[in-house]
C-alpha cells in the first residue's frame, strides 16, 4: 500500500529533553527528534539523494519517541514506513522534507 505523500514538521519543548523537532509522518507516526538527531536525518537525506552516501537505508529510533523512522532507498526517492504500511517520496520531496528539518533546528 503506498500512502499520499504528507509529513508536518515543526518544534516543541520537552521537559527534559528540551528543544525537540517533531516529525509527523501520518496520525499514529509523530516523531520528536532531538535538534542533533535531525541534523543527522536532514544530513542523511541530502547524503542517499545526492550519490554520496550508498547506504540504501535510513533507520533511525529518536530518543524521545516510541517510534521510528525507515526509509528505503530506491531510484526515484524514498519509500516510508508508518503503521498503515508506506508511502513514497521522490528525491525533490526528501530534498523539502530535509531542509525543513535543517530549518527546524
């Protein structure tokens, strides 16, 4: 199942954490990323969409949420797991979606 393409993201305040940038992928996938674990998804992102990172996964488990977050690598973009099963973004999204979270922090 592939999903329309949608994500939110914008910041909060946790009270230990402190600043935390929240992800929203779908209505059950939110995820609050500490500013440095965003740098490193927005650097992540640039890296698989550019050719230079050959990796052909992110994986990344937030400290401050229950969930995570698993992109696949494919030729067109990226392909999102969340709880309803995936959905895709092509390289210009993943581009948006990680200057926004360079953007956030």
């Amino acid at each position: 199942m592939s999903e329309p393409f949608s994500f939110e993201v914008g910041s909060t305040q946790h009270r230990v954490l402190g600043k935390q940038i929240r992800l929203k992928l779908a209505d059950d996938l939110v995820l609050r990323l500490t500013p440095a674990e965003a740098s490193s998804l927005s650097f992540a992102l640039v890296a698989v969409r550019d050719g230079i990172s050959p990796e052909r996964e992110i994986y990344m488990s937030p400290i401050g949420s229950d969930g995570a977050f698993v992109g696949t690598v494919h030729d067109a973009g990226m392909r999102i797991a969340i709880p309803q099963g995936t959905f895709d973004l092509n390289w210009t999204q993943a581009g948006r979606l990680a200057e926004k979270l360079a953007a956030a922090i």
